[in-house]
C-alpha cells in the first residue's frame, strides 16, 4: 500500500550525509553526454529517498550548492520536480537558502514538469521567495496560479517593510485576484495604506487569520478593512494595537475601534500593550462591559511588553515579567540557597502541627472539542480562556459556598475543575457527592458550548499535533515560535497565562534543543512504510513516532486526588505507602494508546510526558563530559533519585531526618525553568515560594506538600499517576478507591508473625494486578479491596453510601481482573476494527472523529463500553 500522505517542509536542516552522497552523484551526472542515461540515473537516485525527507535534503542540497558555487544543469530540475509532483501535499517555502542571484529558479523548478501541481492543498511563501521573484507581484501571482491550481490554504508572511504602499497594494491586488481561497495573511512590518485594507476586507472571502503586527494602520484603514461582510469568518485578528495606541486616548474611540472589529473576530490579539495603555479608562470600561455580557463568546489576548509589570484593571491580576532562560539560569543559586531556607524555616514551624481533619479533593482535566459533522472531522477548540473568563467569576467575585473551582491548563483546549471545598470532615457519606459534583462540573461547561462542540474527560486527543488539529486552525512555524517545534503551534499553549510560554521556551533553551519524544509505533502490516514517509521520521529513532514540543506531554489530561494529612508523620506514611502502587494504578486506568495520528505500543502518557519536560542538558544526560553542569541525571523531570550532596547536608545539619533531606535535596538537583522578577527577593521567614518553584516543576507521581502561607491548609500528599476516564462513574470509582486505601493504610498495620533470626534474604513474589486487587489464595494475600471492605464493615456507613462505594470497589475489581478492558484497550480495538483504518498505524480524520463521537455517547450514558 503507498504512503497516503506526504508533507515538503523546507525548514529543518539535516540529511547531511545524504545530502553530500546525492550532490556528489549529481555532479558527475552532469559531466555525462548520455541524456536518457542521465534521466534515468537522477529518477533512480531520488526514487531510493523516502519523500518525507525530501524537505531538509532539498533545503541541504540547494545550501550546499549554493556555498560550493555550483551550479546544476536545468534539466535536473526537471527530474526532481517530476517526482515532487506524485507526492506532493503541502509545501512550505520558508527560510530556504534558495538562488538569491536567479529570478527564475523557482519558476524554472516548477514549470520544468510541465504540469501543474495538482494534489498540493496547502503552501506557505515567505519573502525569500518573493525576493526571488524580485518582489514582482504579477510573477509571483502568475506562477502561484498556474502551478498551485487546487490551493485552500495559504500562508503569505513577512511582506517586506522595505515595499513602498504602491508595490504593497499591486501585490495584494494581484494575489487576491488569483488566490481568492487565502485562509491565512500575515502582512507584519508592511506599508499597508486605506485602500490596501479595503481590498482585503473585500476580496479574500476564506480569509480566517489576519496578522497586522506593526503596521502603521489609520483608523480609515480598519473601517475599510471591515466594510464587507466577507470577514464575518476572521478567527483571529493580530496587529492593530498601533492603532490603539494613537486613539485610545481620544474621545472618538468608540467609533474608531469599539465598532465592528471586536464583533467580527473569534480571538482578538493585542502584542506588546504597554500596562498605561492597557489600563486607561476608554480601554477598561469598554472591554471589562464586553467580557461580562453572558452573551460575548470573543476572547481578548493581552500580550504585555516585554518587562512590563504591575497591576492590569482588565484582567484584574498582577503582571509580572518573567526572566527567560539565560537570566533564569544566573538565578539558580539564589533559587536553591533561598528555596532550601524557606523549607527549613517552614519544617521547623509546622513540624508539630497536629489535628487538621482527613481532606482530600480531585483534580479532573478536560478536553474542549469542536466537531465538524458535515466533513466529519474533530478538533481540539481552543477556548479555554473564553470559557475560563465566565466559570471563574463566582470566585472573583468572593461567593461563598462554591460548587466548583476552575483554572486554566497548559493547552488553550484544556479546563480543570475541582470540588468547591474540599470532601471530608470525618464522613463516610462524603464519598456520595464525588461523582454528583464531577457530572455538574460537566454540565457547567457544556453549558457554554456551541451544539458542535462537547466536553470529553480523555487524556490524549488521537491526532493532536496532525495537521490542522486546532479549531480556529493554526499553523505551527517552526522558524520563529517558543516552542520550535514542526507540529505544535504556540498558538495551542494558553495564551493568558505567561507561565506556560515560559517553561516551554525555557526547557527548549536549557536542553540546548527541542524536546524529543519518541513513542514505539504500533507495527501493522504497511507500518514501516508510512512511518518513513512522516514529517518526524528524520530527527526520530527508527520505529518511533517523534514529537518535539511540550504540548505533545503538557497537553494531556489526567485525574489527580490530594489528601490532607493530620500531622507531617501521617503526610509522610501516606508518600511511602502510595508510592509503589502508582504504577499499579498507571496500568489499571491506562487510556493513551494514540500519539500525533498513529496507534503506539504503549498505553500510558508517562513515556510522553516525562520526555516533554526533559530539559536535562547534553552533560547531565551523560552524552558529553561534565564541565558546566553538576550532574548526570539518568531522568527527566516528570520521572523518578540522586541527590544534591550538599543541600543534603545542609538539611542535616538543620535537624532534618535523613530520608526527608533526600527527598528534598533530589528535588533540589533540578535547576528553576522560570522566575518572577517580583519573586527575586523574598523573606525567607514569610514566603515559600522559591521552594515552590523547584517543587511545583518536578513532576512526579508523588508530590509530598508543606503547607502553605495559607493557615488552613496542613500537609498534604498529591497521588498523580492515574489517566483520566471517560466517564464521571470512572472517574469517581478511582477517586474513592484511592481515599479509601489511604483510611485503610492509616487504620490498619499488617505485619509478620514467627519473625526467626535468618540471614536469607526476604521472599519477594510477583503477582498481577488482578492478584494484588483481589487477592490470591496461594500466597494467602487477601488483596487491597478486601481490605477496604474490613475497613468499611468497621465504620458506621449508612445504606445508600455502602451501595455507592460497592458498585466502585466492584468495577475496579472487574477492571483489575480485566473482565472489564481499560479505556486504551477500547480505542485500540475501535480504530483497529473501523472500516476506515488500512493496517498502516494511521489514525485518519474518519477514525478520530467516529471514535471521539463514540466517547462522547460513552460520557452521555447512551452507550456502554
């Protein structure tokens, strides 16, 4: 079976070796007087490469010809866009070191196969093609229409400022002309004038990204821009904060900007807004009205300038610059020093803090999803801060009493809810409002969305970094965004939140290069042939999907418990006690069998998520000698110990127990990846949050927690390995299980009896996950459920809240014993026996709608697994 799907990126330097192989071979083809020999000798060479990576070897070999000063005969070009034609989907032209001193190149590469590319749906230019084409707005557009036929999707970016508003407005005049279908125009830096804007707003019916950053726009120009209704479709508008800047302070600014433009975009994007501006009283009392109308779906993004801080009226919230990863690093010191003394000084007020009442909340993570029925497609909907702005007003508001708390994720299609106040008190029918309040949590999204959108409770979306994942769709590039990365645009990251952009750009930046996650593929029978046609199968290892952004781990949902603890002692037995089960319960909620569009051989999100906050150095992952860095760490972030020696003593020396000084000095190993300029200098004596920060960015299955500044809140132990479930039954039966080891644990010790003096070593058995839920009389282990029931048969639990707990314990009991398959199984057995899937790995669009649509009737109740 072909590949069925092949992407040209021209982008990714790399291939050197092939590259040299085929430029060498190219060369002494020339020198042949043979012309059917010679054709027949180039189709032979390409055909031997894969197409996937025609993108960096046709980058490579163009840099390498160009540095060698030679120069091929045309005819080759001939051979090469031959067999560019067969395969070809996509083609991005940007940062290529093409023929700066040839104006025909491009043209000559593309006209040589004397016929047009037909199967390519999508195309990015930059204006290294335009500089090519001399900036000649009739070739451009003559060549791009005749050779691109069937274009839907294009992307036109860097319009070079040096154009004159004459050579701007011919170009756009032209290209809308003959592209009437651009969805994407990025016009930054450009000489834009009145009649430009009126052009666009009336001729680019697609148009769905419009980005004017740094344009000299006049407010004539934007009323142009918005005189026809074609623009009803814009998703996202960019770049008029110039223009904000020259009338908020006037009185005409209703006029000016209130009208037409933020009724007619989905997300409106403000970059660089200094804070004087972004709080005065036109533009709060104008934008606060809007936000709080029930009705307004828009979103508004404000991203501050560069070392911007302060107090922002809109969004009613301290802005705080953070230092990128270069001035990140020269605090790591300061970071460590502070942060182990504010842990000391907090131990040793809290130590014998005793009495708090057994807590405990969950954590339950969501999917945004927008379903397009009639082309039978699903995307992740990124409007999480459009949702977030209405769920978290009861909040700011200061209600009491709250059912639910809501906060923003690392994704811009992500949600997280938990209870209002946290369960407890010391009663067992506390355990009959888990599953109410996460259906109602539900319902309060749903709520909120479109009829063509739904609220899914996965951990992984199937195709999340495939093309066109996103709703609006964004296009990643590579060359210019935080994250670098071929798949994952920044714009999927939330946007209001400036934490999230940071740890990604600086984990990028610590590591010295992208993150590099590789999954095992699944192996099918046509497996091995997609794969060497993927986008990532040049930086990947062989057999593996690759993804190279923290949004592949980041971007996944998962259900976390946090419980309270009397007393530090208890925080501590619970930590020890838990630990070895997180991988039990990793297995027994596995539901992540999917990675950017294919199936993979593993079922959990761990492997993902660890490598996406691998921000370990080259030293400290062993591949280079020590020198600048302290350690080899064998792990990532989110993974498991080696200490830091020297804080380690100094936790010694403050009276800190042996086994609590290495579990903080490991954590202290690890660097911070982002700090608040107002966070710099703390009192050690009053603030914890230099220990927070080295803390919050370990990732773990376990988290041991000190109680914070707040008084109310003890210690505390977060368990974090489970993935999250379908449904809310799901959902609640875990969480319940959980809480009800943990009474367990804390009420009953078992121990060994006849103990004999022995040097032998103890006896270690191995047993299933079925053995150690439901016991095994072999071993005479009577499993942990039937130790939950002991412990519940000795408490005072009314009828209808032993009736709830039972019908948990009894699907877990079902799950461990796989009567009842895990939520992985279901979707790997869905997509291997959809009619659609071709024994390839692939996940199509068909099979990730069709299962997403069978999820979300799975949530409704209508239909069981």
């Amino acid at each position: 079976m072909p590949p069925n799907k092949s992407v040209l990126s021209l982008s990714d330097l790399s291939l050197q070796w092939i590259v040299i192989f085929v430029h060498e071979t190219l060369q002494r083809l020339s020198k042949s007087n043979n012309a059917e020999n010679q054709k027949n000798a180039v189709d032979d060479l390409f055909q031997t490469i894969p197409c996937s990576f025609y993108s960096n070897f046709v980058d490579v070999l163009f840099t390498k010809i160009i540095r060698e000063k030679s120069v091929l005969p045309c005819k080759y070009y001939n051979y090469i866009s031959g067999i560019f034609n067969r395969h070809l989907r996509e083609l991005s032209l940007s940062d290529c070191n093409l023929f700066q001193d040839s104006s025909s190149v491009l043209e000559e590469f593309l006209t040589s196969s004397n016929q047009p590319v037909s199967n390519c749906k999508s195309l990015k230019i930059y204006k290294n093609v335009m500089a090519l084409l001399d900036f000649d707005p009739l070739k451009l557009t003559h060549t791009l229409s005749s050779y691109f036929p069937n274009i839907s999707v294009m992307i036109v970016q860097g319009l070079p400022s040096e154009l004159d508003r004459w050579e701007v407005l011919n170009f756009i005049k032209k290209l809308v002309a003959n592209s009437p279908f651009i969805q994407c125009l990025d016009l930054s830096g450009s000489n834009i004038d009145d009649k430009t804007c009126e052009i666009i707003g009336s001729s680019l019916n697609a148009l769905h990204t419009l980005q004017l950053n740094n344009c000299l726009l006049t407010s004539a120009g934007v009323s142009n821009l918005l005189k026809n209704k074609n623009l009803v479709r814009l998703d996202c508008l960019r770049g008029i904060e110039n223009l904000v800047r020259m009338v908020i302070t006037s009185s005409d600014f209703k006029n000016q900007i209130q009208r037409g433009i933020y009724d007619i975009t989905k997300i409106l994007i403000f970059s660089n807004i200094p804070l004087h501006i972004v709080n005065h009283p036109n533009y709060v009392k104008f934008f606060k009205k809007r936000k709080t109308e029930a009705h307004d779906r828009n979103k508004i993004v404000l991203k501050f300038a560069i070392g911007t801080s302060g107090y922002c009226k809109f969004c009613y919230r301290r802005i705080l610059k953070i230092f990128c990863e270069y001035e990140t690093k020269k605090l790591a010191d300061h970071v460590h020093e502070h942060g182990i003394t504010q842990f000391i000084n907090s131990y040793e007020k809290l130590k014998h803090r005793h009495g708090d009442d057994l807590k405990w909340g969950d954590e339950v993570e969501y999917f945004i999803i927008k379903f397009k029925h009639s082309s039978q497609e699903a995307r992740v909907c990124l409007k999480a801060m459009e949702l977030l702005s209405i769920l978290q007003k009861p909040k700011i508001r200061g209600d009491k009493d709250l059912n639910s708390i809501w906060v923003p994720e690392y994704a811009a299609y992500m949600v997280e809810g938990t209870p209002g106040v946290p369960y407890g008190g010391g009663s067992i029918s506390q355990f009959n409002r888990i599953e109410a309040n996460m259906k109602m949590r539900r319902n309060e999204v749903r709520a909120l969305l479109e009829d063509d959108e739904s609220i899914l409770s996965i951990t992984n979306f199937p195709r999340l970094g495939c093309s066109k994942f996103t709703y609006p769709e964004i296009f990643p590039l590579p060359e210019s965004e935080i994250t670098r990365s071929l798949f994952w645009p920044d714009a999927a990251i939330y946007p209001s939140h400036p934490r999230f952009k940071t740890l990604s750009r600086n984990i990028r930046e610590r590591r010295g290069e992208k993150v590099a996650i590789d999954l095992p593929i699944f192996k099918d029978k046509y497996t091995e042939e997609v794969l060497k046609n993927d986008p990532g199968y040049i930086d990947g290892k062989e057999g593996h999907v690759h993804c190279d952004a923290m949004g592949f781990g980041m971007g996944m949902c998962c259900l976390q418990v946090t419980f309270q603890a009397t007393n530090v002692d208890e925080a501590r037995i619970l930590y020890d006690q838990l630990a070895p089960l997180c991988p039990i319960l990793l297995a027994l909620t596995a539901a992540t069998p999917t990675c950017r569009g294919y199936l993979v051989d593993r079922d959990c999100r761990w492997d993902t998520i660890s490598a996406s906050v691998d921000c370990r150095t080259q030293e400290e992952r062993g591949l280079l000698p020590l020198s600048t860095d302290k350690f080899v760490i064998p792990k990532s972030r989110y993974d498991s110990i080696i200490y830091d020696k020297d804080i380690y003593e100094k936790l010694i020396d403050n009276q800190i127990d042996t086994l609590l000084a290495k579990h903080i000095s490991h954590l202290f190993i690890r660097d911070p990846i982002s700090v608040f300029s107002e966070k710099v200098h703390q009192d050690d004596n009053k603030e914890t949050d230099h220990f927070e920060n080295i803390q919050s960015t370990n990732w773990q299955t376990m988290r041991f927690k000190i109680p914070p500044v707040d008084p109310k809140i003890g210690w505390r132990v977060e368990f974090r390995p489970c993935e999250i479930q379908f449904t809310d039954f799901e959902n609640s039966s875990i969480v319940c299980f959980v809480v009800l080891l943990t009474r367990t644990i804390l009420t009953k010790v078992y121990f060994r009896i006849n103990i004999a003096d022995s040097d032998a070593p103890p006896e270690i058995e191995e047993l299933t996950i079925h053995e150690i839920f439901n016991g095994t009389s072999e071993f005479e282990f009577p499993g942990l459920i039937s130790l939950i029931k002991s412990y519940l048969s000795n408490q005072n639990v009314e009828t209808d809240t032993m009736c709830t707990l039972c019908n948990y314990l009894h699907f877990i009991e079902r799950r461990a014993s796989t009567e009842l398959i895990t939520n992985a199984k279901f979707i790997r057995e869905f997509i291997l026996d959809h009619p659609d899937y071709k024994q390839d790995s692939v996940i199509s669009e068909r099979i990730n709608y069709d299962l997403l649509i069978e999820i979300d009737k799975i949530t409704d109740g209508v239909l069981k697994k």
